[in-house]
C-alpha cells in the first residue's frame, strides 16, 4: 500500500458525513452561527466540529473575517471536493427513489439553446420511444451556468461547451459547431438592406446573453474588434423567448443560435441579417462528471445524441 492510499484511508476514516454537511452550511450561508442553526446544533457544538474537521485535514479551511469566514485555498480545495460529494449523493438518491418507484426514474437534462431545436428533440423523442415511463425534466440555459448545475448534482448530462481546458472530472464528447446570426424583425430598417455593416446596427439597442456566457464574449470580443463598447441601457437574458418576442415588437436586434433563426426566417418570423459575425463559439457537445455513475436510462440517451 503506498503512502497516499495509506493517508487517504486514515482521512476516511477520521471524516463525518456531519462535518461536510456543515461545511457546505458555511458555505451557503458564511456564518458559523447560521450554518449551526439550520443543522439543529448550538454554535458551540459546530465550532468544536468545524476544529475536528481542520484536525482531520491538518490544516485551518478559513480566514476569519470580522463576523463571517472566508475560504482559504485549502479550504476551497475541500469544499469543491465536498460539494462534487453532495452532487454524488443526489444523484445516488434520484437512483434509489428511481428504484423505489419500479424502475421508471428521473433524467435530468441541460441544454444550450442551439441543441434544443432538432438534435436534443429528436434524440429525447427516441428515448421515450424505449422508455415510455421515464420522467424527463430540461433546462436551457448557458454553459456556464449549466456546468454550475451539474457541479451540484442537480443534471445528470449536459449538452454544452466546455468553459476552458477539460477538467478531470468531466468527460466531453463533441458534437458540433453552432453558428451565430443576427436577428431583427421582419419590418426593422436594416431588414431589407442587401448589406448591413457593424456601424449600422450600432444604431439600435442591443440583446445580450448574460455576462459570462459563452455567446456574450464573442459579441464582447466583436465589439472590442471595432473599438467600441455596448450602449448603456442593454437587456441581458439566456431565454430566447423573451429575445424573440422582444424583437417582434421593437427595433431591437439580438444573436441567437443559427439554428434557430433560420426556423423563425423560414416562418416569416424574424429576418438574418447579412452580416457575418468574425469570432466563433467552441464547440459544443455532451458533458457528464466521470466521478459519478451513469444512469442507464442517462447512458442510452447519450448514445441516441451521438448515434
């Protein structure tokens, strides 16, 4: 047995499933008072705990800061592992109330908007096709904050684009390119221009993926590219219904997936504008955290999206 294998069990052995869910406590609510008070303890009792578990670990988890407490960066090495084991378990519980109700179960899936139109409707329509009782619950939203669900075990699977490097604990398999356009209304004044140059749509307010999102720093870094920054005022929101229905009634102009604009043209909804965005997304794909187990039902559909 090596030396680490030999301290990882003497740590196992000496951790309680108390004292982690203390720690994420404190993390939520960053007072040792509040954290004891929604376990059901005196704050006596979760500071001699909290000294148990930075004995345990040997070394202190945080830096006092007037009333509250601040991770230090052991302390954020714990917790990211603590809060990877609270994702585990809640997973592990979906599984056994799965079991509990005969097997029909639960998959919770993340998507990006330019997956939802054709590939994530075609493959979960396969998929209830051979599993007709299989409860299905989606959320589209960005990647990053789809990641930031998985990381806490609320989505089994997410079909996304990786924010930097491929961590560890993920498994990414890609899937494809997704394309930008510009949208306006059908009766804007640059929707029948034959060319429409950036100076030009500068003209009118803008919509915006939040801040962080990936589609966000490609407009960012489109701007940056003609030294000019947003104008003030500018609406942020991942849901493309709020985008599209705010285009069909003002002068705004938005960038959705191509995938979905090209549905709305068709349609006579919304009309591209001709113009040709320099900077690309990454691509995107299906993620899954290589630390937790795979349903099956989890398994079949990731098969379904890359057959």
């Amino acid at each position: 047995m090596s030396a680490t294998t030999d301290t990882t069990s003497q740590l196992l052995n000496r951790l309680r499933m108390r004292q982690i869910a203390l720690l994420l406590a404190i993390d939520e609510h960053r007072t040792l008072h509040a954290a004891s008070q929604q376990l059901g303890m005196t704050q006596p009792a979760a500071t001699k705990m909290l000294h148990e578990l930075e004995d345990a670990l040997g070394q202190p988890l945080f830096d006092r800061v007037g009333r509250g407490l601040q991770l230090n960066p052991a302390g954020q090495a714990v917790m990211n592992t603590f809060r990877g084991m609270r994702g585990t378990m809640e997973a592990l519980n979906r599984e056994l109330q799965a079991l509990r109700l005969g097997g029909a179960g639960k998959l919770f899936i993340g998507s990006i908007m330019a997956a939802s139109p054709v590939l994530l409707t075609d493959t979960l329509i396969r998929l209830k096709d051979e599993y007709p009782l299989l409860a299905i619950e989606i959320a589209v939203d960005t990647s990053d904050r789809l990641m930031d669900q998985m990381r806490e075990g609320a989505l089994d699977v997410v079909i996304g684009r990786m924010l930097g490097p491929v961590r560890q604990n993920h498994h990414f398999r890609p899937i494809g390119e997704e394309p930008l356009s510009i949208v306006v209304a059908t009766d804007h004044p640059l929707a029948g221009k034959a060319r429409v140059s950036f100076d030009d749509m500068l003209q009118f307010p803008w919509i915006l993926q939040p801040h962080g999102s990936p589609m966000r720093e490609v407009l960012e870094q489109e701007f940056r590219d003609h030294h000019t920054t947003f104008r003030r005022g500018l609406i942020e929101t991942s849901s493309i219904l709020t985008t599209t229905n705010l285009i069909f009634k003002t002068q705004m102009i938005a960038v959705i997936p191509e995938s979905s604009a090209s549905r709305y043209q068709t349609h006579g909804l919304l009309k591209i504008l001709p113009y040709t965005i320099d900077h690309k997304l990454a691509a995107y794909g299906s993620i899954v955290r290589s630390d937790r187990p795979v349903s099956v039902a989890a398994a079949r559909f990731l098969e379904l999206l890359h057959a």
